[in-house]
C-alpha cells in the first residue's frame, strides 16, 4: 500500500504545472453570467414546431404577450409601424394565420424573448425568456397557424450567477 501511494504522488506531481508556467490566467469577464430556471424546454410530449418570427421595432407598448386574430387588432397594436418608421409591421394572412405579439418590453427592468415553439396534440407551446435589461433586443411577432389549438406560454427566466455586478451587454 506504500508504494502505491508513493506512486500516485509522484503521477500527480507529473500531471501539475512546469516551472515557470502560468496557473492563473487573468479571467476576461465580458458581463455577467446567467443561467435559466423554469419552463425553459418543450414539454416532453411535444414535437418541435417551425414558426415564423419576425422582429420589429416599431410596436406600441404592449402588455404580457398578446394573441392577435384579426387586422384590425393587429393594426391597432402595429400602428406606430408607419412610413417614418424604418421597420414595417410584417404582413399576416389572417384567414389561415394568427400572431402572438411579443413587446420586449415587459417592465422596467427586463426584457421577454422567445425561445422555443413546440406543438403538442392540444396546444402550441410557446417559450419565453425573461431576462435582466441590458441592450434592448427586438419586439418579436410570432406567426402561428389558425388551426384551433390553444397557445400555452412555458416562462423561463435568466438569474445571474457570476459577475453580477458587472454591467449587462
């Protein structure tokens, strides 16, 4: 038993740094570190769903994120999307399709973003992530079919864990 513990002594002292090596490189933090916690991924019964999602920058201030199912509500909540404005609201065949209207926007101090879109055989499961406030990312239109199903939203939010005190991209 002694030999073999002087043995794997000396195999770590092999395995550590050289003389004259660097252990500690200098940590280049670019901002903080989150991880998500929730309803981060699609229920395990649900398939993936290819969805179009289209950013803008030009919808009013919405609530939490909006089902939209005719023009005429879609007008009113893209109507800031007029010709000054460099992002025009996308266009929605609302005889087959519908909108889920996601402001990024959610409250002072952050922002909501999708994540994923899955179907199951009852509903349409849409992911949305809740982060800090940092740079703005885009108001986003998610198109889905009108073939009846419900939409459920599955929330998941950013916590930071590392450099928390360092300021958000």
């Amino acid at each position: 038993m002694k030999r073999s513990l002087s043995a794997l002594v000396v195999l770590l002292a092999a395995c550590g740094p050289g003389r004259g090596e660097v252990t500690d490189l200098p940590l280049v933090v670019d901002g903080p570190v989150f991880r998500l916690e929730g309803d981060c991924n699609p229920s395990a019964v649900s398939m993936p769903f290819t969805a179009e999602i289209q950013t803008t920058s030009c919808l009013m201030g919405t609530p939490p994120p909006t089902l939209v199912e005719t023009q005429l509500d879609f007008d009113r909540m893209t109507s800031a999307c007029g010709l000054t404005t460099p992002t025009r609201a996308p266009t929605i065949d609302f005889s087959t399709q519908r909108a889920l209207i996601v402001s990024s926007r959610g409250a002072s101090e952050w922002f909501v973003m999708p994540n994923f879109v899955a179907q199951r055989g009852d509903a349409l499961e849409v992911g949305l992530v809740i982060r800090p406030r940092g740079s703005p990312p885009p108001d986003n239109i998610i198109v889905l079919p009108r073939n009846g199903m419900s939409v459920e939203l599955r929330w998941c939010r950013s916590v930071c864990t590392q450099f928390c005190d360092q300021p958000l991209p």
